[in-house]
C-alpha cells in the first residue's frame, strides 16, 4: 500500500516538475507585459485571434496569453497570479483536475485557461454549484474579461429567454450546472430552431468538482410535466402506514436505505384498506406502489435531515452540501407520499419529459477540467467514468493547521457535552470556532444548548441559506462561534479577522444608507477603515491559534470531512481541527463493525470517557471507505444503465436536431410510409406464405386506417401475383396520394406540418419510452433470481423497446400527414399543429368537434378493450 502511494506523489512530483518548465516561461513575458499601455495589452486579444487563424495552437500561445491576464488581473483587481496558481491553470487547461487547498484562489486559476480557450470563439462554461457564486465570479473576474475585450454571460434562474440566448453566446458564460443541464434538455424539445439558447459544448471548467461529478451524480436531472395521478391515496396510505410496527409489520434497513412489509404488515394493510388483495390492480391504481412509497416516507425519510417544510412545501435537502435543493423532487411518488406525511398540500404526479445524468451531460464537452479542495480520494471514479486526471498542486504558503486525533465517546449525550466544553473554552479565550454538523436538526440541537450556555452564535443550515456568504465571511473574527451544515460555504473564504468588504457594507446599512445610492468615496473611506480593523484583529486571532474546526460526526465519504478542516487554515493561517463521535453516530453505528465496541467493551469506560485510540481511528477510516465503495459502485451501476439510455437519446436528439434544421422533410416522411408499408406487409402477406393465403381484408383494414381514404383501394387491387408487385403497387398509390394532398395546399404550408408532425410526435413518443423504461429499470434486478444477469437483460430489452417506439414514430407521422385535415392557406407558426394529434384522421370535410368521452375512463392497468388480453398500457394505451 505504502509503495502504491509512494508511486501516487512520484508521478505527482514529476508532472508538477514537468509543468514548472511551463512556468518559467509565462514568468519570462511578466516583464513585457508590464511594459505595455492598457490598449496595446488589450490588443493583444485581438492578436492572439489572428494567430490561432493562421496556424498557431492554444498551447503555441499559453505562455503569452496566461502571462497577459496575469497582468489584466493586477491592473483591474489588484491581485496577481501565484506560480502555483499559474500551474493550476496549465493542468484545467490540459482537461485535468487541479486540486487547490482553500484560500489559494481557485476562482483566479479559471480566468487562465478560460481566456485562452475562449480565444477560439466556441465559448467557455464556467460550471459552479451556486448561483450566488456564479453570480460573484461573473462580476468579479468578469472585470478582467471585459477589460480584455472578451463577452461575459450569467446564467441564472429565471432568465428569460432573449438574455439567456445573449449569455451563452457570450466568449464566457458562468452558471451553475443545474442552469447548463436543464437549458440542454430544454433545448431538445423547441419547435423551432432560433428557440434553442446553447451553442455546441466545446470547454467545461468545473468549480467544486467533486461536489458536482460525484455527490450530485446520483441525482438526474428531470423535466416533469403534469400526471393525471389521483392524489387522495397518498393521505389515505398516510394514516395506515404510522399504524404500522417496525420489526413486525415492516422491515427497514438503515445500510442499504430499504424498506419492505411483511406478511403480517401487508394482511394488516389490506384490513385496514378493506380490499381483499393489495397486489391486485385497482380501478388503475397500484396500491403496493402507493403502500411502498408510504413506507419510505415514514421509516427512512427523516424531516431536517433529507428534507425540510417550508412555506407549506416539502424541499430537498442535499445530503453532501446541506443545501436546499430549490424546483427538485424525489421521484416515483415519495415526494408525494412525503407531502402526506407532513400534511402539506399534494403536488400531483409527474410525467417525465426528457432526463438526463450530470455523469452523460457533462461527457458531452469537448474538454472538461475541474477545480476542488479535495478531489485525491475520488481519484479512480475522476479516471475512470471522466476520464480526469487528478493533479495535486502545492499550497503557495506551508499548511500549518493541527488536525488532532478523533475522540470517540460511548453515547451521544457525552459526545455533545464535550462539544459544549470545547466550544466555551474557545469562546472563552476568543478563538473562532466553526463546528461542523452532518444534519439540521444536529445543527438546532446545538444551537439550542449554546443558548442555554448563553454563548452568542450563528447558525447556517439550509433554512438560512440567504446569509451564508455574511455568515461565513465572519466566521474567523475574534469569538465569534458558527455552526454549520455540509453547506459551510464553498467558495467563501473565512478569513481571520473578518471580511472588510462584508463589515464596510454593514456598517453603511447600520447608518441606514441604500448601498446602490453610497458615492465610492464614501465607500472607500469606510472600506479603508474596516481593513485597518480587521488586519488589527487578524493578527489578535491568530495569536489565539487561529481558526478551530469541530467535527460533531464523521460524514461517509473522507472528502466532506476534508472539505470542513480545509476551511481552517488558509494560506499559511495558524489553525486546529478536531472530531468528536460517539458509538450511536450512523456511521459507526451502521458501518464501524464489532471492532469499535469491542474496544470500547474491553477498556470498560466510563460513559463521559473519551478514547483516543489508532485501532479506533484505523476503524472510522474503514467503515468510510466501506461506504465510499458502496457508493462508487452505486453510482457506477447508475452510469452502466444511463449509458443504455444516453445512447437511445442521443439518437433522438441527433435526429432531433435534423429535423429542426433541414427545410424540407418530404423524402423523410415518404420514407418512413415505405418502412410502415413494409412492416404490414411482413405482418399480413408475409413472403413464407403463398399469395392466396394472405390477409387482405386485415391490410386493406391498416392500409385505410393509415394511409387511404375508404374504398380508395379493394380487396381485388391487393390481390397480386408475387409480394414485389404488391409492394411496387402500394408505393406508387402512396406516392401519388401524397402528391394529390400537397396540391391541396401550399408547398411551405406542407414543408411546416411535416416539421412539427415529425417534432411533436418523437416527444410524444420519447416522454412515453421515458415512463415505460422507467418500469423496465424499477423491476429488473428481479431478473438475478432467474440466474440472468440484469444488465444484459435491461440493454437488449431496452433496445426491443427502443425500437417498438421507433416503428411507432414512423407509423404515427406517416398516419398524422395522411389523414389530417389540410388548410389551403398557410397557418401562423403557432397554432400550425393544434389538433395535430389530437384532431383524429381528419378524414371528413366538416368542422371537427371535440373528442369526449363515452362511459368510464379506461385506466392504464386495465384490460386493453381492443380484446388482445394485454393491459391497456401495454397495448393501445402506448
């Protein structure tokens, strides 16, 4: 192990040795850069353009161009690029990982690469995980930009359609990736092709990578439009479920996040319910999916912890940053079966539109790079599913932080007690303390026996996510106390002291002046004096030890815990970190094993006496890493099945995008009508059977029903000598037909129908594909009992599905363009489709009314009427 690692920091070594060659040569042009007035180096950006169009490559100009925003950065923001800094530009650059301690400026390292890639003209992404930072980065780095010459987009929520479209052809465009991924799922459903806001992705820079290729990996990105689902079965399996006893009725693994009834419980369900059997389709309604969902509501969904109420909604907390997680829902009915547990009012079910995994999304970009603080334990996932190289660049100043050892207690009580003790003795001699908690309500618990303590403090947690840049930013002045969820706000630097600009602002508030009216002269005295304040306490906090980290529970994966000490620390900052756990903490609790208590056990503590013990520690680390595993490999598996469905809808997407841009689609749909007639024929008139035995009254019945008005064609017409002849015969009268009803109208009137046809059913058809291969993934592990293996068997009956629907597309398109009512004139674009699909064959020369319905509304798990013995979703409800 110790000669894997050693190997690790060789290669680190050497790269980082080899790329110092490359440093030498920007610090070789600092000198003429300097030299020059504003306009000669903002001219440089033109220069460079004009190279790189007669030959020269981005690496033949890298040394240059990082050396002429290095001095852009100095004369605008009044900060220069490090060495260090400038070597984590050349590994984004390169489509790597640059890890970055906190505090050594990641947010300057981007504008290096993001320049030069820039220059190319295809556009930059910077991804960040807020749109509070995207928001700051724009504006902050954004001033280097611009003096350069270069365009800065924003893109944020709510931004309408025009400046959005402005933001992405911006040289840069900043955002966060939830904007990227939903404005690249939005895309592939416009009508027309000017509504599609995105250029084609050319160069990614990721800020807190990790953050987003791996903890949010998991989560898809879903557009959801309206269901029809009933919502009154939520409150009804709201009130059975609490009825219900752990252990007896249900049974509820804490590990692996699972629920299940049992015998008893599902007997006692059905009495309650007074059905006879929960499993049996009900008027359409699946009650053991209703009784599942209700389940995990109850036993593994906790309030303040994986979600809040807020406002009379149910909103997402994020499990690895803390955050709200605004306009997302769980899936599949929890999120409902949750809003009845919690009393709120229920949204109703959704049906997905398009989906998509940040793991697919982001491999779509050219190049990719990324920054973090902590991305060297995550290594294997960055190369193998990325392709990422993870290059560790060295802190401008030594760390000199002190992370002590953990101390472990027997119960959590006593763990908290030390946690009071550590906190006032820190306040009591004015050292800042920031105390790091996995859950809100750990955070609440805390805050509520510090008031009793009446030690002043903050809190930040997903429910006061509008001041956590304030809260943070104070963080490292003299006693002052915060206590923190995950979130401890990434992309914040808490510097010691105090954050002059955040206490110059406050101040000018306090004096009830309106910011956005201050004159800048105003603005910089109070500026000036504030920074003589906080360099004055800075240098006071870090007599006291600096900053001190307290960890009330050891996270699943090491790197969030390496995210909470990293807030100590910075840049050569004096600091302390230290974590507190108990036996009845989750992790230890569900991962840590007999060892830990088997020690505990065998010294025969007391309840208050702590352990500081290296087996201990060696076994925190072990049942991390159990849990690391078991989420790499979760996280893999989700890939492998995506990876089926990215393919099918890139091939959607792609022709997609075809139809959006080709003009005239005429051979395309008469080309699908020869794939439908073909496909009769195979059905009817096959080629293993003679002509006399063909069934020419079921033909003739298809053909009239897709393509030809009644009685155009008889029994007699079909009855050919040879299957060639009758397939000849066919494509002529189709042919002609669709000849006969362009001439009806205007050849451009024609041109646009077959557009949006074409358009609106492949997103019909796609959003149903999405639904059924929803229950194709939700019941295929059940396959390993057959002794399949449920990856094989989920790709080759995905691919059957995929192309039932592609037949399916063809087949509607072709039913839609034959048998819809045509308009001599030509529509406005807008109302070109109403009653497209919904307008039935068309076939009569009245005025269409309106379909209604006649009797009961056939459910989806019904038997299908058209006799076939199938359930209505499976058959004629496709």
């Amino acid at each position: 192990m110790f000669s894997f690692l050693k190997k690790i920091f060789d290669d680190n070594e050497r790269e980082l040795k080899r790329l110092s060659q490359q440093v030498a040569k920007v610090n070789s042009w600092e000198k003429t850069m300097q030299a020059l007035s504003d306009d000669e180096l903002r001219a440089k950006t033109a220069e460079f353009k004009v190279r790189l169009n007669t030959g020269e490559t981005l690496e033949d100009l890298l040394p240059e161009a990082f050396a002429v925003v290095r001095e852009a950065s100095w004369r605008v923001l009044g900060l220069r690029h490090f060495d260090e800094q400038i070597l984590g530009g050349i590994v984004l650059h390169q489509g790597r990982i640059a890890e970055m301690k906190t505090g050594e400026g990641k947010t300057l390292v981007a504008t290096l690469p993001a320049y030069l890639n820039a220059l190319t003209g295809q556009g930059v992404h910077i991804v960040t995980v807020n749109d509070y930072l995207a928001k700051r980065d724009s504006e902050w780095m954004g001033a280097v930009y611009k003096f350069l010459g270069l365009s800065v987009g924003l893109i944020g929520h709510g931004l309408d359609f025009g400046d959005r479209k402005k933001a992405y052809a911006a040289d840069i465009t900043y955002g966060t990736n939830n904007e990227f991924g939903f404005d690249y799922l939005r895309d592939n459903m416009v009508l027309y092709e000017e509504q599609m806001v995105q250029r084609p992705f050319n160069y990614a820079i990721i800020d807190e990578v990790d953050s987003i290729l791996i903890d949010e990996a998991r989560t898809p990105l879903i557009i959801s439009g309206q269901g029809q689902q009933s919502t009154d079965l939520y409150y009804k399996f709201a009130q059975v479920v609490p009825r219900l006893r752990a252990g007896e009725d249900y049974e509820v693994d804490e590990k692996a996040r699972t629920v299940a009834p049992t015998e008893q419980g599902v007997t006692k369900v059905e009495r309650m319910l007074g059905v006879e059997n929960l499993y049996a389709d009900t008027e359409g309604d699946d009650l053991s999916h209703f009784l599942m969902q209700a389940l995990r509501a109850h036993a593994l969904m906790q309030r303040d912890r994986d979600y809040v109420v807020k406002d009379g909604q149910v909103l997402i907390v994020d499990e690895f940053t803390g955050r709200l997680m605004f306009g997302r829902r769980y899936s599949d009915g929890l999120h409902q079966a949750i809003e009845a547990k919690e009393g709120v009012k229920i949204e109703t079910e959704s049906q997905t539109l398009a989906r998509i995994t940040f793991q697919n999304f982001f491999r779509m970009y050219k190049k990719l790079a990324g920054m973090t603080g902590t991305a060297e334990t995550e290594e294997e996932e960055f190369r193998n599913i990325y392709g990422l190289d993870v290059l560790v660049i060295p802190t401008h100043e030594p760390m000199i932080r002190v992370d002590h050892p953990d101390v472990v207690y027997k119960t959590e009580e006593a763990k908290f007690k030390a946690v009071l003790e550590e906190i006032a003795q820190c306040y009591r001699r004015g050292q800042p303390v920031l105390v790091g908690t996995v859950s809100i309500e750990t955070s609440e618990r805390l805050s509520a026996l510090l008031k009793r303590q009446g030690i002043p403090h903050q809190v930040l947690n997903a429910k006061y996510h509008e001041k956590e840049a304030e809260i943070v930013a104070q963080a490292g002045r003299l006693s002052s106390v915060t206590i923190a969820t995950n979130m401890a706000g990434r992309g914040t630097d808490i510097l010691l002291g105090g954050n002059p600009e955040f206490l110059a602002k406050e101040k000018l508030l306090r004096q009830g002046k309106d910011l956005a009216q201050v004159d800048e002269e105003t603005y910089e005295s109070v500026l000036k004096e504030m920074k003589e304040q906080c360099a004055a306490e800075h240098d006071q906090v870090v007599a006291k030890g600096g900053l001190h980290i307290i960890g009330t529970e050891r996270h699943e994966a090491r790197r969030i815990d390496n995210q909470l000490r990293g807030r100590s620390g910075r840049q050569g900052d004096p600091g302390s970190s230290r974590f507190y756990l108990s036996l009845e903490d989750d992790l230890l609790r569900l991962f840590g094993g007999e060892s830990i208590s088997g020690v505990m056990e065998r010294l025969g503590l007391e309840e208050d006496q702590p352990i500081e013990h290296g087996l201990l520690s060696r076994a925190v680390e072990n049942a991390q890493r159990k849990v690391e595993a078991r989420n790499y490999d979760i996280r893999k598996q989700l890939l492998e099945y995506d990876n089926v469905m990215n393919m099918q809808r890139e091939v959607i997407y792609d022709q997609r995008r075809e139809v959006l841009v080709k003009a005239d689609h005429k051979e395309t749909v008469l080309g699908m009508a020869e794939l439908v007639l073909a496909d009769y024929l195979d059905t009817y008139c096959s080629e293993n059977v003679l002509p006399e035995e063909w069934d020419l009254k079921a033909l003739q019945m298809v053909l009239e029903q897709t393509f030809f008005p009644p009685r155009m064609i008889t029994q007699q017409d079909l009855a050919r000598e040879s299957r060639e002849e009758l397939e000849q015969f066919l494509k002529e009268k189709v042919h002609t037909l669709y000849e006969e009803r362009e001439g009806q109208t205007e050849p451009e009137h024609m041109r646009e129908l077959e557009r949006v046809v074409l358009l609106r059913v492949v997103d019909s058809k796609w959003m149903e594909h999405l639904d059924a291969m929803d229950e194709l993934r939700e019941g295929i592990g059940l396959r390993a009992y057959g002794q399949h293996d449920p990856l094989i068997e989920y790709q080759r009956e995905a691919y059957e599905m995929f192309q039932g629907m592609v037949a399916r597309i063809q087949e509607d398109t072709v039913h839609y363009l034959f048998k819809i009512q045509l308009s001599p004139k030509k529509p406005q674009r807008k109302s070109a489709f109403r009653n497209v699909i919904a307008g039935g064959d068309g076939a009569d020369d009245g005025p269409r009314q309106p379909y209604r319905r006649k009797g009961k509304k056939i459910g989806r798990n019904d038997p299908c009427p058209c006799g076939s013995g199938k359930k209505y979703k499976k058959c004629c409800g496709r």
